[in-house]
C-alpha cells in the first residue's frame, strides 16, 4: 500500500489534492471570463455559488480522470 498520490513539481512534492484545487480554481476563472462573454453572467441570480460549484466539479472531475482505478 502506497502513500498518497503526490506531484513533483519544481523539486518539491505536492498533494494531488493541491494540485486538482488549483486546476479547478483555475477553470472556474476560465469559466467565468467565457460566461461573460456569451453574456450568462449577467443573468446569474447566484453567481458566487455558480462560480464555486463550476471550480468544484472542475476539481472533482480532474480527480476522478488522473486517479481512476
């Protein structure tokens, strides 16, 4: 039995929950810049828990693809 899943990023080890965390921040920003483009994020009533749950099931959607058994 391993320990946990880690990343090897400029010599230093990272969680893979870190690194997941960050992808998912980082679409949700993605998601954002494109929602206003189109013009959705003006008819957003709740955009804080929209933005949240888009980087949420960014983060958990990149889990599942890099660590499916």
């Amino acid at each position: 039995m391993g320990g946990a899943p880690t990343f090897s990023i400029a010599g230093a080890y990272f969680p893979a929950w870190m690194v997941c965390l960050c992808l998912g921040i980082a679409s949700s920003l993605l998601g954002r810049v494109v929602f206003i483009a189109i013009g959705i994020d003006r008819l957003l009533p709740l955009k804080f828990a929209v933005y949240v749950s888009l980087g949420l099931l960014a983060g958990l959607a990149i889990w599942l693809w890099f660590f499916q058994q």
